[in-house]
C-alpha cells in the first residue's frame, strides 16, 4: 500500500461526488469503490447518502455485500452518513423487503424518522469530536437513532433524537456534512483511518 492514505467512497448509489470532494478536501486520496478488489484497496471507507434499500440491493449483485461485512468486522474505519448510516446499524426498525445491512453498530435505526422529502430541514448540531461551532446538520428524509447498545458511543442528539454514533472504527450520522463545505466532521473520519493506519504499521 502507497503512504498516501486512501479513502474509498461506496459507488452504487448516492452523493458520492460530494464525499470524494469533502475526503480529498479533509486530506485523503479519495476513490469510489463498486467492486470487492477496489475495497481491498483502500484504507477506509464511507457509504454515502441516497436511499438504503436500493444501496443494499446493490450492494448484494456486486458481490460487495460480504466483503464489506468481513472489513468492517476486521476494523476497517468506516463512516455513513443517511443512508449510509442506516447501512452500518446492526438493526432497522422498519426495513423494506429485501433490505439488508452491513452492519457494525450496535444502533436500531428508524428510517425517515425525520419525516418526508419536503420535511428536509437544516439545524446546527454540536457533535463530540468535533472542535470549535456547532456542525450545520442537513437532515434529508434522514434517520434517526432510537436506541444503541453497550458498546456505541452518542456523539450528537438533535430535537431528542440520536443522530451520531461511533463504536470503534465505525462512525455514523443521520445527516450529510459533505453537502455543506464545511470538512470537519471528514477530517475526524480521515484522523480516524490514519490512526487505524498508524496503529497497524507498529
Ligand atoms: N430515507 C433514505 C433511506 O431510507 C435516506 C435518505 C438520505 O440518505 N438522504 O435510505
């Protein structure tokens, strides 16, 4: 593997464009990913925003579905937002037919909990790891979090609502930082998968 440190963004579905600009922005190489030798590839990896059932359907005739599991069990740092939030929860309260996860969080998600397309909505959130202002949180029928384990961190809540998580190398949040300009909460994925990196080259 190269020194540059190399941050895959999942490509079947979504804003992914707007991730690999934000990663690349935060101080990674950023690449999209659609097949299991290009996830072999990278370092860390984010599943974007879009819709989750179609992601996961997806995800399962690219033949992405079981690898992804096996490198989120091994540690690999990984980031959803939205959808992609809803991918990483070991649960779904309401998943439509055919609807699997990835899994990784130990988190019961409930999609569209926030409510329709036209019930979007933009709210500051202070999110733990995050230095300085208050993130701006862009909420597209997002999710939110209705209970997490033992094991998951709640880094933010909005309106009550649990809307970030983190346990381990795995980092969730119900809304979508790459469509704000602002890259902090990339820069704490990006030191995330650098101190993986780090940590596996002692
Ligand atoms: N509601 C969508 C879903 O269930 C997620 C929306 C989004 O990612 N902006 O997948």
């Amino acid at each position: 593997m190269s020194d540059a440190l190399v941050i895959g963004v999942l490509a079947l579905q979504g804003d992914v464009r707007e991730h690999l600009t934000a990663l690349a922005a935060a101080g990674a190489v950023a690449r999209p990913v659609r097949r299991p030798g290009e996830l072999a590839e990278v370092d860390g990896l984010v599943i974007p925003g879009g819709e989750s059932t179609t992601i996961s359907k997806l995800a399962v005739l690219f033949g992405l579905m079981e690898p992804l599991r096996a490198r989120v069990r091994d540690g690999m740092p990984v980031y959803g937002t939205c959808a992609g939030m809803i991918m990483l929860a070991d649960k779904i309260l309401d998943p439509r037919s055919g609807q699997e996860t990835v899994g990784g969080i130990d988190m019961i998600v409930r999609r569209n909990a926030f409510g329709r397309q036209n019930e979007s909505f933009e709210a500051a959130v202070d999110v733990e790891g995050v230095p300085g202002d208050p993130v701006e949180g862009v909420f597209i029928r997002a999710p939110w979090v209705e209970s997490v384990g033992a094991g998951a961190e709640v880094l933010a809540e909005h309106a009550g609502h649990i809307v970030a998580v983190r346990q381990g190398n795995a980092l969730a949040t119900s809304f979508h930082p790459e469509l704000t300009g602002d890259h902090r909460v990339h820069a704490l994925f990006v030191d995330m998968t650098r101190a993986k990196r780090a940590a596996e080259s002692l």
